[in-house]
C-alpha cells in the first residue's frame, strides 16, 4: 500500500475525527496496529494559525511517519497556503477535507458542501497539489458519498481530482444529508473503486474484523479507515489485521495490557495539552475505554470529578489494576457487565 513515493505498513487507516485524531491518539493508534493516521482537520484561515488549538494540530513532535494533515478551506489560495504552511511544519501528505458533514463547516462552504460545487472543489485540489508538487508531498482527498441521495456525485469528483494528480481518495459511505446517522453504503464506493487507478479508500461503519473483510470484499478497495469504532477500542485495528491474515479472532485485550495503553496514552496527552485542559479531555478517551465494563459508568461519573492530572492518572491506574484481580480478558469483564451478580471495582 502506497501514497505516492510514501509506502505503508499496512492498508488499515485511523480517520480524522475533531477532537479525538490529535498527536497523542494518532501515535496509540498506530503502535496498536494502524498503518496510517490523519490529523484532525486544520483550518485554512490564516488568521487562526496562531491559535492554541491549530498550533497543538500542527505539532507533529515525536510523531511516527507518515504524518498526515488534513486541511480544509473554500478558497483555493488559502488552502494552498495552509497545505505550504503544514509541510514546513512536518507534513508528509496532505489531506483535503470534502466530507465533514458539520454544520459550522459547511455553512462556510468547507467540508462536504463542496461537493455541491465542482468547480470549486476542482480549483481547490489543484491549487494544493500544485503548493505540494515541489516539496513531493502526494495529496489525498476524503469525500462523501454525495451531499444527498439525489446528488451522488462521488465518482465524478474521484475522477477530476486523480487527473488532477491526487494520489490517493477516501469516501464515507453517506452524503452529507446523512450525517452519521442510517447505514454506510458501499456500492458507491465500489463504483468510484471501479473508475480510478490511484489507491481507493472505504470509510463508514467498519466497526469489527468481519465487517472489515466484508467491506474489503465487496468494494474492491486498497484499504479501509476506521473513525468512531477506535474511540475506547484502538486496538481495532490489531483485532482486524489478525482476522483478515489469520482469518479467526485473536483473544481480547488483558486488562494489564489495556491499562499499559491507556496510562501511556494519558502522558502523552497531558504532554499534549497541558495540565487543566488536558484533564478535561482525557475525560472522553477514558470514558469510551471504561463504558462498557461493569462498573464503568460509576467510575467515570468518579474520574469526571477529578480536576488534577496525577489523580486522573493515578484512579484509572488502581482502577485497572483492581479490575485485573477478577478479569484477564478487558472484554470478557464487558460481556458480563450487565450480570447484576458479578462484583467488581467501584470508584475508590
């Protein structure tokens, strides 16, 4: 699997994702058996470069390559500033955003909305690619499916951006009109799979190893990527690549092992984000690991009260470590979490 000059490990992609895909997240996902992981998206305007949150997506300290960035914008000179001013901070592909279906993105014309207009969208992938061509820095695209049932337009745009020298598309399995909400489809993909010769990328709903096969199967891509079924559960993407190799599941994660993971994410992202702000998201990435285990919700209701980093850091510790006296397997205590006789660790 390939992105240009860029050869990766492996064909299994963590998705950009606002609030969750930064360094710390990106760098956990890919030691849990990612190949690839995209930033979250950084935004074109000049004005908000300097801003505590664009300059934490831009900082790529550390990070193992490739470093992806995702960008996104309406205006074709600014999103090739933006793609310049993130290679001169470490990117290695930059990433165009034409599928983030939030309101606040489109009604500036950015994300999916662009979709509706073609020849803006085409404007804008020629200009990043050729602010990119002389750094030899490929150019990825991830779009929709459409902005609407009646306006699948998917294949289409694939085509014009790979004549325009984009190495590599990704497609959500939904238009815009969608959201996140019904089911992904993948004929649409597989059609846009059908009709390019550079790399083809399915997105949406891939949330176990069989779904994975199936969605690798059907459609005929080069890889997949994985967005919301990695919150609380990165080693997804180790789960997959043993099923698709070996073709039957490996056993569930110790719980020794998921507490290594989890504390070693947690540095990393205090590191990240500082002392106050960095309790307070951590507070997410906690709470999707624990919210499926017995006595989760009590815990994180417990952890959502802690406004220090040592005493987050040291309640998810002993709260692990307690849970490992009753349960090997983390997902063996999840499928007895509704078993109102089993006693496990509380919130101390």
């Amino acid at each position: 699997m390939r992105i240009g000059p860029i050869e990766l490990p492996n064909r299994l992609f963590a998705a950009p994702m606002a609030g969750v895909t930064d360094r710390a997240f990106r760098q956990l996902c890919k030691r849990l058996g990612a190949g690839y992981a995209v930033s979250e998206m950084v935004t074109s305007r000049k004005d908000l470069w300097a801003s505590l949150k664009t300059s934490r997506r831009a900082n790529h300290e550390g990070e193992t390559a490739p470093i992806a960035v995702q960008i996104a914008g309406a205006d074709a000179s600014m999103m090739a500033e933006a793609a310049a001013y993130n290679i001169d901070r470490g990117a290695q592909i930059i990433d165009i955003n034409l599928g983030c279906p939030a309101k606040k993105v489109c009604n500036k014309w950015a994300g999916s909305a662009l979709m509706q207009d073609e020849p803006l969208a085409l404007r804008i992938i020629e200009a990043v690619v050729a602010a990119c061509a002389p750094h030899k820095v490929p150019v990825t695209l991830k779009m929709r499916t459409g902005w609407s049932a009646g306006q699948r337009n998917a294949v289409r745009i694939a085509r014009a951006a790979e004549r325009a020298g984009v190495a590599m598309v990704t497609v959500h399995g939904r238009t815009r009109e969608q959201g996140y909400k019904g089911d992904a489809e993948y004929d649409t993909i597989a059609e846009v799979k059908a009709n390019l010769n550079i790399p083809v990328v399915a997105n949406g709903d891939i949330d176990s190893p069989e779904r994975a096969a199936a969605v690798l199967s059907k459609t005929g891509v080069d890889a997949i990527m994985i967005g919301r079924a990695a919150q609380g559960r990165p080693w997804i993407f180790g789960d997959i690549a043993h099923y698709l190799t070996t073709g039957v599941h490996r056993p569930p994660p110790k719980v020794l092992q998921a507490r290594h993971w989890l504390l070693e994410h947690l540095r990393e992202h205090y590191e990240l984000y500082g002392e106050f702000s960095g309790v307070l998201s951590a507070r997410k990435h906690i709470g999707w690991v624990v919210r499926a285990l017995p006595g989760g919700e009590t815990f994180r209701h417990h952890m959502n009260q802690l406004d220090d980093s040592q005493a987050q850091f040291a309640a998810v510790a002993d709260w692990f470590e307690a849970m490992a006296l009753t349960h090997q397997h983390l997902w063996s205590a999840a499928s007895t979490a509704a078993n109102e006789d089993l006693t496990l660790p509380e919130a101390a």
